[in-house]
C-alpha cells in the first residue's frame, strides 16, 4: 500500500538523485503520524472540555497516585514547561475548580497542587477518551506489530528522554 510519503520520497530521488534521502522514509512518516495523532488528543480532550496542556497537568497529577498532588516543581519536570508557564496553568485549573493548592507541609514557603475530585474524573475519562482514539488508529496493526513498533520507536526516543538538564 503506497502512501503520501512515498511519493514524496519517489519525487525527492528524482530531483535530487544526489541525496540519501532515506531518513524521509521513517521520519516523514512519525512526523505525519504526530500530527494525526495531536487531531486525535485534541478530541478526545475536547469532549471533556480539556485542552491538551491541561490533560497534561491533571494527569501528571493523577499518575502520582493518592493523594494526588505534586509541587509546582514536580510537574515542571513531567510537563515540560517553565515555572511562569506552570503558575499559570496552575491558576487556570484552580479557577476551575480542577486542582486545589495546599501549603505544603516540609515546606512553610512551599505549596503543593492536587487533584479535585472534579480534576481526577475528567483525568480519568479523557484518559478513557484518548485510549479510544489511540486503539483505533492502532487497530490496523498485529499485537506483535504494535510491541515491536513501541521497540523501534523506544530505541529512538530513549537517548532525548534520558539528556541531562
């Protein structure tokens, strides 16, 4: 079965016959797949009213396991973003009633955010939602296919997870 980025590599070596332009194979594809996937987390999010960085953040805190709360540091490190970001998110999904600060009790300067009992139901069922999305577009794979895939793919992405800083 041919696909878009066949032709693409197909048109590239007959241009530029001088070039490898192998790597296009693989990641013109996970580029592609990235964005059908990103179409995918946002409506799943969107039937529960979540915006993909606020799914980010109620499942971060959710995966914390009970009592679901982690500091403002703590999820800078599993988000991804910088603390001004993260302050405001914070404030946006406190406003709505979705996460709660607490002092936190190692720390008399410090807070901690956790999880409403709002915060973990719209976690868990936007979870449930983009589960769905994800199988889907999974579906046209054996189960053998999908473990060695997630193989490939891990080999690929462990050395950025795994830089310092």
């Amino acid at each position: 079965m041919e696909d878009e980025v066949d032709r693409l590599v197909a048109a590239w070596r007959r241009e530029r016959p001088d070039l490898d332009v192998e790597p296009l194979e693989v990641l013109s594809r996970v580029s592609r797949l990235a964005r059908h996937l990103d179409r995918a987390r946002r409506i799943a999010f969107a039937e529960h009213q979540l915006e993909p960085w606020e799914f980010d953040v109620l499942t971060a805190l959710r995966r914390s396991g009970v009592p679901y709360q982690l500091s403002p540091g703590q999820l800078l490190t599993q988000t991804l973003v910088t603390s001004g970001t993260m302050t405001n998110r914070i404030d946006r999904l406190a406003k709505k009633g979705l996460v709660e600060r607490l002092p936190d009790p190692s720390d008399r300067r410090g807070v901690l955010v956790r999880l409403t009992d709002e915060g973990c139901d719209r976690a868990d069922r936007s979870l449930a939602g983009l589960l769905a999305q994800e199988r889907a577009i999974l579906a046209e794979l054996a189960p053998t296919q999908r473990a060695e895939l997630a193989r490939l793919l891990r080999a690929l992405t462990a050395p950025f997870d795994n830089i310092p800083g």
